[in-house]
C-alpha cells in the first residue's frame, strides 16, 4: 500500500493542474485535454508529459497484474510485442511516443479520446498498422469516447 502513495499523490497533482482546462476527462479517463495541459508546466526542471505517461503506463501494468480488465479499445498488446521483436524499435521510447501524442492531440477532434487511447493508436502506427485500419480504430476511439 505504500508504494501506491508516491503514484496518488502524482495523480492528484496533475488533476489539480488539469481542473483549469475544459471536459479533462471521458469516461474517468484523462483525455487530450488533460494531455495538452502539461505543456504548460509549472517547474521547468520537471518533464511532466514524461512523468505523466509513465504513471498512466504503470496504472496500467498494475491493474493488467491485479485481473482487473480495461476496455479492450486500450489493448495494444499485439503492436507493443511486434515492436519489441523489431530490432529497430529499440530506439523507441517515451519521447518519442509524447511526440506522437503531441502530434495526434493537434488534431482539436482527438482531445476527447482518453490518453491510454490515443497512446494505443501511436504504438499501432509505430507498429505499420494499415492506413484503413488505424482510420477506423480512430473512429471507434472517437466513438467510444462520445457514449
């Protein structure tokens, strides 16, 4: 239980931050509008979108090992182990990842779609998933985010 402590505490930080902004959530998931209030930061010194993703990431490695279930949407499991056996994914990491959530949150139309969504697209594109097919999870996203 004390491990989870740092990670609340996190949590509640970017919330207070991301209160300002319109919609911050779909769901109870942060979406794009939380995503686009980190590049705001408070302190300099500190990466927040960095930080950020790697606890929503962690989030879902923890509820992944405890059995709970996230919609089958956020599941790109498939993509993430066809990257790992890719001998040039190794240069792949989170930077690059915030550049592509940076670049699919431009688009005003993504904002609603929760970031472990949009974070599934990315690894889908950086997986050469089909033009169609990453079109249309897109939509289903846009989707699912409007229910």
């Amino acid at each position: 239980m004390k491990s989870f402590l740092p990670i609340f505490i996190l949590l509640l930080l970017f919330h207070s931050i991301i209160l300002a902004q319109n919609n911050p959530l779909t769901k109870g998931a942060d979406n794009g509008y939380a995503w686009i209030s980190l590049s705001q930061p408070i302190n300099k010194l500190i990466d927040y979108k960095r930080n950020y993703l790697s606890l929503i990431l962690d989030n879902q490695k923890l509820q992944k090992l405890s059995g709970a279930q996230l919609p089958a949407l956020f599941n790109c499991d498939k993509e993430i182990l066809a990257l790992q056996k890719d001998t040039e994914s190794n240069s792949i990491d989170l930077d690059i990842i915030i550049g592509l959530l940076d670049e699919f949150y431009s688009d005003k139309n993504n904002l609603i779609i929760p970031v472990l969504g949009a974070y599934c697209y990315c690894i889908k594109n950086l997986a050469g998933t089909d033009k169609t097919e990453l079109k249309n999870y897109r939509q289903e996203l846009i989707n699912y985010s409007k229910e």
